[in-house]
C-alpha cells in the first residue's frame, strides 16, 4: 500500500485538477449561452434570406443561375467546422472521423477535393494526413461575428463560382441540446435544397431590376450566410460538449478524491494500530 | 400618418426594427423610396444609408450593400453588416478608411486585392458620411 505522504499528494494533485476542470466547466456554460442567443439572433436572418431566395427561385420560372445548377463533379470542396482547442470530449473526433469516411469512400485520389478547415484541430489533422488544405481559419473568437468570417466564406463561394470546386459539402457538428450534438453533412452548393423548404405561399414579386441581377446578389449571400450559420452552431455544441466533458472530469475526481481518502484513512488507521501493538508489545516484553 | 413595419436584420442580429412613414435608399438601379402600400419588390442595395422617416424625423441605418424587400405589410433590409448612425464606430471607420487608402496606393488595379481595399474603402466613407450626416 502506498504510503500515507504519498496518499496526501495525490489528493491534493487531483484536487487541484478537479478545481481547474470545474472553472472550465463554468466558463464553457457561460460560453455557451452566449453561443446558443448568438445562434438564435441569426435565426432572424437566416430565416428572411431563405424565404427570399426561395420565393424567387420558385418563382421567377426559368431563372438559371451557376449556384442553382449541377455540372460534372471534377473536384470537390470540404468545408470543415471543429474547434481550436481540444477537452471537449468527442467533439472534434466525431466531425473529423466523419469526413475522413466519406473522402475514403467516395475519393480514390487526393486531386479530387479540397478541404477548407475552420478551426485548428481539423486543420492540423488533414494537413497531417496530407489531404489538400487550400484555406483555413484558426483562432477565431468564441462569439465570432459575420466580418470574421467574411474573407472565407466569400473565398469559398468564390471558389465554386470560378470552378474550382464543382460542389461544396459543409460539415459540422450540430447543437441538438447541452448533452447531444450531431455531427451534420450538408451540401452547401450547388443550392439544390430551395424547392424542399418553400413556404406555404409565395409572394410574387417585383424585381429591381431583375430576377437574375437578384440572384446574382442574393445566393452568395445565402450561401455565405449557410457557411456563418454552420459555424454558430458549430460554436454552441463546442461549448456544450466541453461543459460535458468537463462535468465528466470533475464528477471522475471527486470520485478519485474519495478513493484515496477512504484508503488514505484506511492506512492512517493501520499505521496507529500498529503503532499500539508495538507499545503494548514493548510493555508486555519489560514485565 | 400610414406607416409601415421595417427591420434592418444582419447575421449579428436585427439592427433597426420599427414602424415608419417611408424608407428611402439606394438600389443599385438608382434611388428608391418606399412609402406604405408598396407592390412587393426585391432589390439589391449599393453600400449607402437607408433613410427612415418618423414622425417628421429621419433616422440613418449604414449598409454594406445586400438588398430590400418589400412586403405588403413589411419592408426588410438583409445585409452582411448594418449600424445605426449612433452605433457608428467613427473611431474605427477611420481607421479603416486609411487602412484602405494605404493599401490602394500601394497596389496595382487589376488585383483582387485592390478590388477588396476599393469597396473596404466605399464601406468606411459610408459609416463615416451616415456618422456624420453629411448629405
């Protein structure tokens, strides 16, 4: 059995980790609030700007567009969403694994796609592996705003524009609730989805100056404004997956700490009684 | 007065949302004004203010560009980023207007970042013009 000093350290070693784990508990819920209202403020948009493409789409019959059509697939883009940082479970893992199946399914050569990585564990993951990064972002901000972002998303919708990519896949992991995230694939462009989402009626509108100027406009905004989307959510399960982790951590110390105090008494409580034997011992011996 | 709701809405949340006597702005085919009972529009907007009457005051919204849409009973301003004239950043904009001008002396005119410093440019003397509303 270990020693009583011994003992001591270790409890005081996992007491301090415990201490550290439940303050990054804490600053990844308050972290993740916000991530979830700032999802939400989005929602406002998100909602408008996909109304508005839809009902032209729709609408406007006979408008064609770059992004609203298919071409033959000669190169594809990933857009991958993970987190800067690691500790937060799974999080990362099951994003990456996810991409990293379905390039070995569906590519037999790396010439055939591009991986574009927001945050850094995804980035030095592909590059490892050797996977053409052609565009990453690291170090954005737990409350990223849209201008951070910008640059990448209209690069990346650019990218599509000019042929570079013939299609646009964006995965991420999506924030169901605190305890369960799930990672999403989504086929970003070309926008092939519109028709699915209609809503119940369709305004027919007047266009300054026309339906194919507004497109021109309007779908990398909307694609760009997918991408920003993908990303807050992204930022709300990171949160939430570390607040889980971290839970995790501090629930596993506190148990450790009451193992070791149960063994640390155990052996306090054998060193007395041996300690009494010999005394007694000692006594019995002088008489 | 007929008046009709407005909301100004980025990616970063709603800017602006209330009930107006008329909305003006400029569209990229030209100067629109939009007064209550208009037909349903879309358009796609310059980087400019949109101008927001009330109650016999007006109040200023800078835009980087996006567009308008006109519903029967709603206007909707969608851009990439929107402030009101008193959120304006002056201090900011400044900066990135001679960010902007220093980048355009230094680069030649066919690049892709000269494009990029043109309308970083057009998009700080707009915050500063709606700031200062100076018209």
């Amino acid at each position: 059995m270990a020693s009583l000093r011994d003992i001591k350290h270790r409890i005081a070693s996992t007491k301090k980790t415990s201490q550290i784990t439940k303050a990054m508990e804490m600053t990844s819920a308050a972290k993740w609030n916000r991530g979830v209202l700032n999802a939400k403020s989005f929602v406002p948009y998100m909602e408008k700007i996909q109304e508005v493409t839809t009902s032209i789409a729709l609408g406007a019959g006979g408008v064609t567009h770059p992004m609203l059509t298919h071409r033959p697939i000669k190169k594809t883009g990933y857009i991958v969403i993970t987190s800067d940082r690691g500790l937060a479970g799974a999080f990362n893992s099951n994003v990456i694994r996810r991409v990293h199946q379905t390039i070995q399914s569906r590519h037999k050569s790396n010439d055939e796609f591009a991986i574009i990585a927001i945050g850094r564990v995804g980035r030095d993951f592909f590059v490892k592996r050797g996977y053409n990064v052609v565009l990453d972002i690291v170090g954005l901000h737990d409350q990223p705003s849209f201008q951070d972002i910008k640059e990448i998303t209209s690069t990346a919708v650019g990218m599509f524009a000019d042929e570079t990519f013939d299609e646009l896949y964006l995965y991420y992991s999506h924030y169901i609730s605190a305890i369960s995230q799930q990672v999403t694939e989504k086929q970003l462009l070309p926008l092939t989805d519109i028709s699915a989402s209609a809503p119940h009626k369709l305004i027919s509108y007047e266009f300054e100056p026309d339906a194919e100027a507004i497109l021109e406009v309007l779908l990398p905004q909307y694609a760009e404004s997918l991408i920003y989307g993908a990303l807050l959510d992204s930022k709300a399960s990171e949160h939430a997956a570390r607040m889980t982790a971290m839970r995790n951590a501090t629930d596993n110390a506190q148990e450790l700490i009451r193992n070791y105090s149960l063994s640390y008494n155990r052996a306090r409580q054998a060193a007395i009684t041996q300690e009494i034997t010999e005394i007694v011992g000692g006594a019995a011996a002088l008489e | 007065m007929k008046t009709i709701k407005v909301s100004v809405v980025t990616p970063d949340g709603p800017v602006y949302e209330s009930d107006v006597e008329m909305v003006s702005t400029k569209a990229k085919s030209g100067e629109l004004g939009i007064l209550p009972g208009h037909v349903p529009l879309v358009a796609p907007l310059e980087i400019g203010s949109v101008r927001l009457k009330k109650d016999g005051k007006t109040e200023f919204v800078a835009v980087s560009g996006g567009f308008l849409e006109v519903r029967p009973d709603q206007v909707t301003v969608l851009a990439q980023s929107a402030e009101k004239s008193e959120d304006i950043d002056v201090e900011r904009a400044l900066r990135a207007k001679e960010r902007a001008e220093q980048r355009l002396r230094e680069q030649k005119q066919d690049n892709i970042d000269f494009k990029r410093a043109e309308l970083a440019l057009r998009r700080a003397v707009n915050r500063i013009t709606v700031a200062e509303r100076k018209y």
